[in-house]
C-alpha cells in the first residue's frame, strides 16, 4: 500500500474510502510540483490510519481485561 501512495496518491486515498481527498489530491497530482506533496500527504495518512488501527486494538485489549 505503501508503493500505491508514492506513485498513486489519489488511489490510496480511494482505496480507503476517502473520495473527497482522492479526488483533491488528483488535482493536485496533475502537476509535477504537485506530484511530491501529494504522495508526501498520501504517505503521512497512510500511517496515520495505521497508527489509530492500532491505537484501536490496544483500547479494545485493555478494556476487555
């Protein structure tokens, strides 16, 4: 998933059910200066999403103890 955001930004966030931000970070990909900051953005979300995935399991892992 990590290869999809650096070279498909838009798609990551599709992928994920972010239309909205696919469709912004699209527009922002047409260009070659916007290529970077869009997969930079894709990348930072991605692991952001994976970070509260996590966060996700530990609360539920607590709270069942």
């Amino acid at each position: 998933m990590t290869l999809i955001a650096i070279f498909f930004p838009f798609l990551s966030f599709l992928l994920r059910g972010r239309i909205i931000t696919g469709i912004i970070c699209l527009i922002l990909q047409i260009t070659l200066i916007g290529w970077i900051p869009a997969a930079v953005w894709a990348i930072i979300s991605l692991q952001n999403a994976r970070a509260d995935q996590r966060n996700k399991k530990l609360i539920k892992a607590i709270k069942s103890k």
